[in-house]
C-alpha cells in the first residue's frame, strides 16, 4: 500500500499577525488543541495554520484573506496556504504543478471558523467546519441610549487597543466622508487619543475627492459642527487615474459594487502615499454597515427584512457555510469582500485597521434585539443605525455628530453619472476582466 507524504507550504507572512493578548505559538496552540471558545480568545488580526499528523487547521479574523490549494503530487498532497490567489499560482508554477491551477480551484477559510483538512491524498477530503464565534442574539434591552453606549463603547476599546501598538511618533489617517460609520471612527479615534494623553497632531482625516461628489463638503461640515475642521485633508483626484484591471488585479474579485468600492481605496491610497511616502497607519469605517445591517435591501432580490434581522451575522457572513448560493473560492458577505480595503491598503503599503471587524464590536451589535425595536420596518432599519451611534458618541465622547443618510464609498467621492464613465455596472465585464489575468490557466 502507498505511504502518502503530505506537505503544507504556507506563504502567509507571520509579521501581518497582529495578536494583541497572546504569543504566536500559545494562538496556534489553541488553533490546533483548543476548543472552539479558547480559539474565540484570541484577540486581534490573525491567519494562523497548525498542522499534527495529517491533520491541518486553519482560521482567520475577517480583516484578514487566508486562501488554499489542495495540490496533487505522486508523493500526496501539498496544501498551499496565502493570503493572495497569486501567490498560489506562482508557488505551483515554480513546483511545475502550474497546470493545475485555476482560480476558482482556492478556497478561502471562510471568518469565525476553523476550517479542518485531512491530507489523505485521493479522494480529496472536505473540509469540516467548527465555528469560533457565535455571539448570543436579542441579550440587549431596547433602550437605545443603553445600546448605543455598549456599541460605541466597545468600538473605543478596540480603537484604543490599536492606538497602544502603535508607534508614539507615527502619523495616524483615518478615511473620512463624514458619514456615520467613518464620523464615529474619527470621532472616538479623536476622543481616545486625548484620553491616552496622545498627541492630536499626528491625526488626520483624509476625504476622496473627484471634484463633484458630496462627500467633502459632508465631511467638512461634520468636523465644523464639531470644532474639529483643521484635522480635515482633502485628497483630490482624478477620476480617469482609475485603472478597473489593475484593481480587479490587487482585490483578485469581481463583484461590482466591491469593485467599485476598491477603485476608490486604491485612488485614496495611491494619493496618500504620493503625498506622505512614509505613511503607515490607516483607520476606517468598513463593516459599519454590516454590524447596524444598513444596506438597502430593495436592492436585493434575495433579501427580505426578516432574512436581514433574522439570520446570525448575514451581512458578514453571507448565508453560512456550506450553503449552496455561496462561492467556495470566497465564502460569503464581508468575509469574502473585505479585501475591497484589505488589498489596496497592503498594495500601497498602509497597515489599515476597521474596528467594526472585531468580534467585539460585533458581538454587540448581534446583541440587539432589532426585530422587537424596528417591528418589521424597513424605515426603522434605516434609521437605527444612526440613532444608536449618535447616543453613543455622545454618551462615550460627549460629542454631537450629525447624522447623514446612508451613502457608499463610491457615491460620494464622485457622482454616480460620472462614476459610470469609468466603471460600468454589469458583473460580466469584471468577471472577464479577472478570468484574463489567468488566461494561461484556462
């Protein structure tokens, strides 16, 4: 009988581990030995892998992509782990197994999982999947002062905790339109840093702008209200600098509104770094959306207020693993899209941090009882969000933002007639544009 020989190849780069409450070799301790909740105790950004006999764990925090590749060699299996669908495709090029490579053959370790493989050779084996974070749903009381300081009270914490990491002489940016979810970054950012004694000149907001997008006189306005105009920078920008290959190419997706999404960060990030070369550190509000379910569901054929509050983590995770609807080369929600802000930090050489990914954050939010406070109203939805930030903003800074109606990244840097002259809005377009960068793998 053949011995298999299995190998993992892992690419990840240890360095982006940024574990706040344990060593490396205590976090992958728990990975490979651990429960479910002592994995759920590691704190921070992470994308760890642990291998014992032929048995492989992985798992990630979502602010990180860790994909796979189940390779076939005469000898058995290599898993190949990265964090970029490329960097797979070169290691097996550089192994000769380049031909059998296909981008829709990774697989992304989908958040708040651990994801198991047995590396037994042919057939190949699925995976099993074991959640990690599962917080409990409706523990909140519907008084929305008591929610909203619970929710932006949790949102300082992990704001301070990435403050104390980095360097006391280091600049920090946050990625400002004035909106909600980016006014309650700044806003607690700012508190936060006065609190810790921290000095204020180092913060900055920075706001895209194309020339004829709302965000900046929204963004303007919002620091005015609040004393705080000095700290704005906006960043202008040329709306056909915008390259749709070379983001398809950084993100390696091709959703549209992602897409789109990303062409911004990509714009934003490119600007700062010709404007600040040694810049480093980035906040901003992705996941804000997620966590309050503020998406509009009248776009979503598949979506129904009740889905929306009713389904654990749906903005987040998609419709759960394993389900049919679900890619297997992405997984689902922001699990799978937060490399829309993930890569075009990383390309341009930004360490970025959202703290609305943090379980922490999130915990609170799955917290709240939405179906007894909106009654099954849309409107109600649309509008909770904002209520919950201001009361809590002003119960944990004492400040008085304004609260804006919900606008995307991509709709207010630049208007949206504009905004289709460079990036058309079919799916199909993207999709073939990403599937040329593999056109040797076809």
């Amino acid at each position: 009988m053949h011995q298999y020989i299995e190998r993992v190849v892992d690419l990840l780069d240890p360095a982006n581990n940024q574990i706040l409450n344990m060593n490396p070799e205590e976090a992958t301790r728990r990975l490979l030995e651990g429960t479910p909740e002592e994995v759920r105790e590691i704190d921070g950004s992470f994308a760890l892998i642990a291998k014992r006999g032929k048995s492989v764990r992985m798992a990630r925090s979502m602010d990180r992509p860790m994909r796979y590749f189940l390779a076939k060699r005469h000898e058995g299996p290599a898993l190949v782990v990265a964090e970029r669908i490329d960097a797979i495709r070169s290691w097996l090029e550089s192994q000769g197994f380049g031909n059998q490579f296909h981008p829709s053959y990774t697989r992304m370790v989908p958040a708040h999982h651990v994801v198991e493989i047995q590396l037994i050779g042919c057939p190949d084996p699925d995976p099993v999947y074991t959640r990690f974070f599962t917080p409990e749903r409706d523990r909140l009381s519907t008084d929305l002062d008591e929610i909203g300081r619970a929710y932006i009270g949790a949102l300082a914490d992990e704001i301070s905790k990435w403050l104390r990491r980095v360097p006391a002489h280091e600049p920090i940016g946050v990625c400002f339109s004035g909106g909600i979810d980016s006014g309650a970054v700044f806003a607690t950012t700012y508190h936060v840093m006065r609190k810790l004694g921290m000095n204020l000149g180092r913060l900055k907001a920075f706001t895209l702008s194309f020339g004829d997008g709302p965000d900046l006189q929204q963004a303007r306005s919002f620091l005015e209200k609040l004393g705080l105009g000095l700290f704005l920078e906006p960043v202008e920008a040329d709306l056909s600098s915008i390259d749709v290959a070379e983001t398809i190419r950084v993100v390696e997706d091709y959703k549209p509104l992602d897409i789109e999404a990303a062409s911004m960060g990509m714009t934003l990030c490119r600007s700062i770094r010709a404007r600040y070369p040694d810049w480093k550190y980035l906040l901003d509000g992705d996941g804000g959306d997620e966590t309050l379910k503020d998406y509009p569901i009248e776009e979503n054929p598949e979506l129904t207020i009740r889905s929306v509050v009713s389904n654990l983590m749906l903005y987040q995770e998609g419709w759960g693993v394993g389900k049919i609807k679900h890619s297997l080369t992405y997984s689902g929600g922001l699990s799978r899209s937060y490399t829309r802000t993930y890569a075009p930090a990383r390309h341009f050489g930004f360490e970025g941090f959202s703290p609305f990914t943090r379980p922490n954050v999130i915990d609170v939010s799955e917290g709240i009882p939405f179906t007894e406070i909106t009654q099954m109203s849309v409107d109600r939805l649309y509008s909770l969000k904002g209520e919950i930030v201001s009361r809590g903003i002003r119960a944990i800074t004492g400040l008085e933002i304004p609260v804006a109606e919900k606008r995307r990244f991509q709709h207010g840097a630049v208007s949206k007639e504009r905004l289709r002259t460079q990036l058309p809005e079919q799916e199909v377009s993207y999709r073939r544009k990403f599937l040329e960068l593999y056109q040797q793998a076809e």
